[in-house]
C-alpha cells in the first residue's frame, strides 16, 4: 500500500508541476498515514508546494505532533 501511496503522489506531483501555477483550488487530496511517507523528498516537496499549483492537501496520522516538523 505504502508503494501504491507513493507511485500516486509522486504521479500527481509530476502532473502538477507540468500544469503550472494556478491561483485557486483545483483539487483536494487526502493522505491518510502521511508519517509513513515523511522521508520521501517528492513527498515533502509536494507538502511545500501544493498550494501554488492549486492543491490542497490534508494530512491525517495518528503519531504525536512532533512529526508535522518532518514535513
């Protein structure tokens, strides 16, 4: 699941990045797990830079706070 997970985003990332900036929203995605995929470099870029190519992103994990400062 963890590879399927990451096969996806990393394919949105690349879809994202070749579509260009983009004022609004244009698509939410959830990732439910995410402290599985914090050490992914596609993984946190795309957390950094969703927002200017119109992707929102929620995070759900069940590990303590501190892990929201690994993305």
């Amino acid at each position: 699941m963890l590879a399927a997970s990451r096969f996806l985003l990393e394919k949105l990332y690349g879809a994202m990045m070749m579509r260009g900036l983009f004022k609004s929203l244009r698509l939410m995605v959830c990732v439910d797990e995410v402290h599985k995929l914090c050490n992914e470099p596609k993984i946190t870029e795309l957390a950094k830079e969703a927002r200017k190519y119109g992707l929102g992103l929620i995070l759900s994990f069940c590990e303590r706070v501190q892990q929201v400062g690994k993305l």
